[in-house]
C-alpha cells in the first residue's frame, strides 16, 4: 500500500515531469504541511484540503501529461483524494 507521502512524491514528480512546477512545489509544501506534527491540527487539516481541492478534475486533473494516460492520471489523483480524506480522520 502506498503511503501519503509517497503519493505526493510521485504525483510532485509527475508534475514536474510534465513541466508543472510550481503545482508540483505547492502540492510538496502543502504535504509537508499536512505532516508537520509540529503544527496545529487545524492548520494540519487546512493543508490536507488544499491537496484535496487539488484533485479535482477540474484543477490538477485538467493538466496533459504526455507520460500519463487522462485516465491513468485521474487515477492517480483520485487516490491521492481518498488517501487524504483517510488521513485526515488520523489527526
């Protein structure tokens, strides 16, 4: 099972891969975010909906990403969107 912040590294990478970089930099940051135990759990959550709205189709899914089928990239954002609404509910 893959965990959150290998989700992140990989979707990050993706990104980068098809020239996105500053959505690949805000998506890590919210990450690190999301994991700092440091922080506030609401601050915490805060991040972790960000990566949320993130996920749409609508936002990171209407990026083309010539290494990724449409639907194996939908894919991959649809897990990631499942992955945090899970570890949310862990803060």
């Amino acid at each position: 099972m893959t965990t959150f912040s290998e989700l992140i590294a990989s979707i990050a990478s993706d990104l980068r891969q098809g020239g996105f970089i500053k959505d690949a930099d805000e998506l890590q940051h919210l990450a690190d975010l999301a994991l700092d135990q440091t922080l506030l759990a609401d601050a915490r959550n805060e991040a972790l909906k960000q990566i949320e709205m993130r996920c749409h189709v609508k936002w990171l899914g209407d990026f083309y990403l010539p290494h990724l089928s449409q639907k194996d990239w939908w894919g991959r954002l649809e897990k990631l969107s499942r992955t945090t609404k899970k570890y949310v509910q862990s803060i």
